[in-house]
C-alpha cells in the first residue's frame, strides 16, 4: 500500500473542522495559528482537492496498480475496503507526517486517534494497491515526478468475513 499526500480535507471533515476552528477556538478565516505554519484558517480550509489522474493514468495504464482508495468520506477505515476484495490492510500510522491542519483539528477538538483516521484523511488523498514487485519501480516513478511516497501497509488475507483496516 502506497500512500500519496493530500493537499488538505479534499471535501472530508468540514463540518467537524468548522465546528473546532470556529466554534470551540474562536478563529476567523484571515486568522494564522501559528500551528498551521504561516497559512491562514481560510486557506487551510480552501486548499484545493488534488486531482491525481494525470500523475497516475500511466501507471493505470501500465498496469502497475492493481487499485485505487481515494480516502474521502470515511477516511482510511472506510475507503480502503471497498477496494481490497474482501482483504484487510495493515497501516503503519508512522509512515507519514499528520499535516498541520489535522493535528490542530484533532488535538483541540479532542478527536480520538481512531476516530480521526475515519473523519480525516489525516494527509493521504489516495493509496495505491501495487503488487510487491513492482513497489520499487512505482514508487521510483513518482518520486521521479517529484511526489512524496509513503510505503504505508500491505494487504493481508482477511481475518473476517470481510475487509478491515489494521493498525500495525
């Protein structure tokens, strides 16, 4: 399991991040944490949803991947699944930064690890099931490219009757 990053919600979570950075902080959209690093609230909230079809239509095409989890709605833990055919996915959270803008969220809206990798992305927009052998030269393409890969997991045989995420 390849992990690319997000570019921040990509249409997940705005009703729990306006509800902490509003709400519970008192921020405005013109305010800038100095947790979000310079980054207004406005701009972290706008930060436009990445579109990785040109980035990944050859490897699509080259047969490299063997499927596609755009992390939405139901981050990690729901999106995974659908994709996997009945397997289970084991992620190690430590394979990547959390961006800024979710730790602010999780941490002052006291939003349970579990729990934030099901209402976020938590900074992966979309993870990429590639066959073993072809991990190196995948990831070798994109860093190519100039993108950051996150080896985040692997897919194991089910433990139940259906696919779930793990955490290793």
């Amino acid at each position: 399991l390849l992990g690319l990053d997000s570019s921040g919600l990509h249409t997940n979570g705005y009703s729990l991040a306006r509800k902490v950075l509003f709400e519970r902080l008192g921020h405005d959209v013109g305010d800038r944490p100095d947790s979000l690093g310079g980054v207004s609230v406005g701009e972290a909230l706008l930060a436009p949803h990445r579109c990785y079809l040109e980035l990944l239509w050859p490897l699509i095409e080259g047969q490299k991947v063997s499927a596609l989890g755009h992390i939405t709605g139901g981050g990690l833990v729901d999106n995974l699944p659908r994709v996997l055919g009945g397997c289970d996915a084991v992620i190690d959270r430590s394979t990547w930064e959390v961006p800024a803008l979710f730790q602010l969220l999780c941490d002052a809206g006291a939003v349970p690890e579990e729990e934030s990798y099901q209402a976020f992305n938590m900074g992966i927009g979309i993870v990429l099931v590639v066959d073993a052998e072809d991990v190196e030269s995948v990831t070798g393409d994109l860093q190519g490219l100039g993108e950051s890969v996150h080896r985040i997991g692997d897919v194991r045989a089910p433990e139940s009757d259906k696919g779930q995420v793990h955490w290793a």
